[in-house]
C-alpha cells in the first residue's frame, strides 16, 4: 500500500512547492489534489497549469494519487435545479480531465445530498441517471470513479448494502466507492464496508474518529489516527482479506494547532504502522 | 428547405414507431397521449415521471409528437414539465381541448432564467388563458422545520411533495385545486369541448421517485378525465 495526504493540509500561507517538499519529507509517496479547494487547483485552472502541477509533483518525487473535490457539496449531482446539475457534472468531467492530466487513475465525488428540501427517492434516482453516462466517460478515460461514503452528512447511501445496491443499479465497472473509514460513525464498522465492497474501493480515506461527540461549534468529531474509536487493527485485517493493495490517502479535519507540519509526520508515521499491521 | 438534423429525426422516429406494435392506441378507442417536448421540457425525469406512473399502472398510454398526434383519438393529453412550448405543441394542446380531451399541462418553469418564463407566461396567457405570477422559491433560507406539500382537492385529496419552485397561478376563471403554503398552484376549466388541468407544481419528478400518492392522485385524474385503460 501507498501513503497520501490531501493538498488541502497543506498550511495556505505555504504555497503548493513548499507544500510538496513537507509531503515528501514526511515520508508519503503520494499527494491528493483536491479540485476547488486550494488556489493551485481550480474548475478554470488550465490544462498547461495543471500539467505544471504536474511536473512540480514530479520534480518532488511524488505522484498524484487521485482527484478529490468538496465543490458537490454546494452543486450536487442530485439538485433539482437542472442548471446545478449541469454544474456538478461539469466538475465531474474536469475531475476525469485532470486526472488523466495528472497521471492517475481514480477520482472523488461526493454523489449526492439528502436534505429536508430533496428527499432521498429523488437523490438516488439523479445519482443513477448521472453517474451511468459518468461512468462510461470516465472508463474511456482509464479513470474509476469513487463516490465517497459521506453517511452522516449527506444522509445518503448510509448502510453498505445500500451502497452496493446503488453501485449494482449504476452498473458500471468504472464506477466503485472512494471508501472513508472514518466517515461512518456509529451507524457501522468500517471493516464490514472494506469486506463488502472489496474489489469496487478504488481509495481509501484515512481519519479517526469520536462516534460519542456530535459536531458542537468548531468540534470536529474527526480526529487523528489511533486517537478516536476507529477499530484499527480490524479494518487492517479486512484490508488483508479483500487484498487491498492500493493508496491510502490521510484526510485530517482537525488540524494542529501549532506546528502544522508536525501533523504530516505524525499522520505518515501512523499510516505506515498500520500499513505494518503493528497495531 | 430549412429542417434540422433533430427535426429530420424526430420525424422519421414519429414514421417509424407510428407503425409499431405496443403502447399505441386502438384505432377505435381514445387514450392517454404524453407529449413529450424534448428540449422545451426542461425535466427529463417528469417525462419519465409520467411514463413510469403509467406503465406500472397498466395504463394504455403512447409518447407523441406534436406533429404526428391524431387529436381525435387522445382522450387524455400529458404535457410533463413544460418550458418553451413550441406552435406544434400549443396547436396540439388547442386541438385536443377542442376535440373534447382532458389536457394536462405541468408547468416546468420553476427554475427558469427570467427570459424563458416571461416567453412561458405569454404562450399561456395568449394560447390557453392561463394567468401564472413569478415562481415562488419555497424554500428560501433552506432551514425550514416543516415541508411545503401541495394539497391536491381534485380529483381526489392528496398530498404530494413540493418541488421546491411553483408558479402561482393569478386570478382567472377556473376552479382551483391545489395550493401550496396558501398560493394556488393548479386549476382545471373547461375549455372548448374539453378540460385543462394546470399544474403551476410539477407532479412528474414525484411520479419518477416513486411517490404512490402522486400515483394515485395521477390515476384518479386519468379516469376522471375519461382516458380509457387509465
């Protein structure tokens, strides 16, 4: 397994190079570009730019591991206004561009929102009729599409076997799950979602956290690996069991509050102890 | 002569199923019709609303176009999510209210640029005597503790879900028969030998989730409007 971290860590004042040299120092092999979320990397970034990001990532020795984007949370895929929607699939489209500008094979979307104005009938239908044709543009790309298990913030695809009906009713072998751990609180165990979807993860998002605290203020309930109720030896055994082999990319709320670039070498060091199974 | 590609194939597709087996109606008997407007609709999935409402129901129905519709034999014509609404289309709309069909007609506007509406409200107002006023967001703060359901009172009551954006409908004649948050948001009327139903909320992305009180309340309307096998 490979080790990764979200270019949206890196302290803004620091710019993307710098950024790379603490992400390499740190011991990853990887980096997450996340579409939207820093100044670097935007829906009007040009292609030569982002090739640039590209040949920068390079030059530090690293590799981008996927593409990432929050920009669905404020233009889903399941909006009922159709204008959004086009929105949300434009961003999907220029996730599948970048990541062939950039070298690799996966990206995240959040699918889609459940909220008290769009009920769950209509979200998981939009979903189905957006990612069918997503699919089959990104699987000409070579690039997989994983939609990310946000359960308790989007109120969407909540149990596992929810999320495996929706992969099985979108049919399409470029279309799996970008599996977070720490995503899904106390309605599961993130190992039962490793073993169930298995070969369909195409990433895997690390972060611990504390399934008792509810967001409270600027209270994240996410925290560092190993500090919250995560069962971390168990999703490390399901990892074994389904034969995952493929990037592990750190995704922290929660950020230091002094030094943070301690953050990136406590987070790899952790990585690689449960890459090591020394837990 | 001046015929796009679109055009060329929306009529050699009007040739070709006109000749098919299937969901077409019997020469002697009149159904249901769901014009489907293509990109004057602005919501694929009320189309599909309506086709898979109708379907699961065992409703006689057929997809039309405006140009190749026998108005004789359309006891109940559906016109889903509706934004421009093409001269075939309002001639369509106009004949079959004048050949003694019930029309449905869902107003697909919600969400519309200014321009689109204003254009929508002229062909209502203009064609078929129909008064809308601005869509209303109904969900403006996007915090609301209660859901804004449009009560249905005709033909049977129901409740169904909002669909986020309604074009009121103004003062006129008619008989109104659904509101939401107090604001009238459909009507029916006679009109020529026929009758017009309004529907100023769509119903179709209902019918598309699912919903079984739109169903119903679609199906009650089917019979009540007289489209046989409804």
């Amino acid at each position: 397994m490979k080790k990764a971290i979200g270019d949206n860590m890196i302290p803004k004042e620091w710019g993307f190079e710098k950024g790379l040299e603490l992400v390499k120092q740190a011991g990853f092999d990887g980096i997450e570009l996340w579409l939207g979320d820093t100044p670097w990397f935007q829906m009007g970034t040009p292609d030569s730019e982002v090739r640039e990001l590209r040949r920068k990532v390079d030059n530090a020795g690293l590799v981008v591991s996927n593409v990432s984007t929050g920009l669905h949370w404020a233009s889903p895929l399941s909006a009922r206004d159709p204008k959004v929607r086009a929105q949300a699939v434009r961003v999907v489209e220029r996730e599948v561009e970048t990541a062939v500008l950039l070298g690799t094979d996966a990206i995240l979307l959040v699918a889609g929102l459940v909220t008290p104005e769009v009920p769950y009938n209509e979200v998981y239908q939009r979903c189905l009729e957006a990612l069918r044709p997503l699919g089959e543009k990104a699987a000409r790309s070579g690039v997989r599409i994983g939609c990310e298990n946000c359960n308790a913030e989007q109120r969407f695809l909540i149990s596992p076997r929810e999320f495996w009906q929706f992969l099985n009713d979108v049919n399409s072998p470029a279309v799996g799950i970008h599996l977070d751990v720490g995503n899904i609180h106390d309605t599961g165990f993130a190992e039962q979602w490793i073993e169930i979807h298995g070969p369909r993860i195409t990433r895997i998002h690390l972060k611990d956290v504390m399934t008792k605290r509810g967001r409270c203020g600027d209270q994240s309930v996410y925290t560092n690996l190993f500090l919250g109720d995560n069962n971390w030896p168990a999703i490390r055994g399901a990892m074994s069991k389904v034969g995952y082999d493929g990037w592990l990319v750190a995704e922290m709320e929660a950020r230091y509050r002094y030094a943070p670039d301690q953050q990136f070498y406590d987070t790899a060091r952790a990585m690689d102890r449960l890459i090591s199974g020394q837990l | 002569m001046g015929i796009t590609r679109r055009r060329f194939l929306g009529y050699a597709a009007g040739v070709v199923t006109a000749g098919l087996p299937g969901p077409s109606l019997d020469a002697t008997r009149r159904g249901c019709v769901l014009l489907d407007l293509n990109e004057g609709g602005c919501f694929r999935e009320s189309v599909s609303g309506y086709e898979s409402a109708l379907t699961s129901a065992g409703a006689q129905w057929m997809r039309a176009d405006a140009l190749w519709m026998v108005h004789s034999r359309c006891a109940v014509l559906m016109v889903p999510a509706a934004l421009e609404i093409p001269p075939p289309a309002v001639r369509a709309i106009v004949s079959c209210l004048h050949a003694g069909a019930s029309v449905i007609l869902e107003s697909g506007v919600g969400f519309a640029a200014d321009r689109e509406f204003r254009a929508h409200r002229v062909v209502l107002r203009d064609y078929l005597q129909v008064h809308i006023e601005e869509p209303v967001d109904l969900w403006p703060d996007n915090s609301s503790q209660r859901i804004p359901y449009v009560d249905y009172t005709w033909p049977r009551p129901a409740k169904v879900r909002d669909f986020s954006r309604v074009v009121p409908l103004g003062r006129q004649a008619g008989e109104v028969i659904a509101r939401v948050d107090g604001l009238p948001v459909a009507l029916k009327r006679s009109s020529g030998r026929g009758r017009l139903i309004f529907l100023g909320s769509p119903l179709g992305p209902a019918l598309w989730a699912g919903d079984a009180e739109a169903r119903r309340w679609l199906l009650d309307c089917l019979r009540t409007a007289g489209g046989e096998g409804a």
